[in-house]
C-alpha cells in the first residue's frame, strides 16, 4: 500500500485514439507547414561564396561606375 494511503486511479489524460479523417487531417497539415516553410527557406537563401577566392561573380550584370551615364 502507498505511503499516502488510499489513492484512486485516475482515467488516462487522452480521450483515445484518433479517428482516421483526424488523423489524414493532422499528416496533410504538417506536410503543407513542412512544404511552405521548406520552399521559404530556398526562396530567401543567400548565395555563399562561389569559389575559393570568397568573390562572388554574377554573370550578364554590369556594375555602374561613378560618374557613369547608362541612358546613352
């Protein structure tokens, strides 16, 4: 017998198991959070470094000089 006498047993804290419409509900839910925040995550990712020497080199763009006058 327990130190503190007589104790009732008490009804399991969850109200059973889940109905199958609840449980497809919850997996596709946690699979379009999962999807939204992995397609966030490549959307905002920066470019590292492109090689060894740390410069980053972008292609086709032309980086205007001080003084400069493009509209010519």
């Amino acid at each position: 017998m327990p130190a503190g006498g007589y104790q009732a047993r008490r009804p399991p804290a969850h109200a059973g198991r889940l109905r199958a419409w609840e449980r497809v509900t919850i997996t596709v839910v946690f699979v379009l959070v999962a999807a939204a925040i992995t397609v966030i995550m490549v959307l905002t990712a920066h470019p590292q470094s492109a090689g060894p020497s740390g410069h980053n080199h972008t292609r086709g763009t032309q980086q205007q000089r001080p003084g400069s006058d493009q509209h010519r």
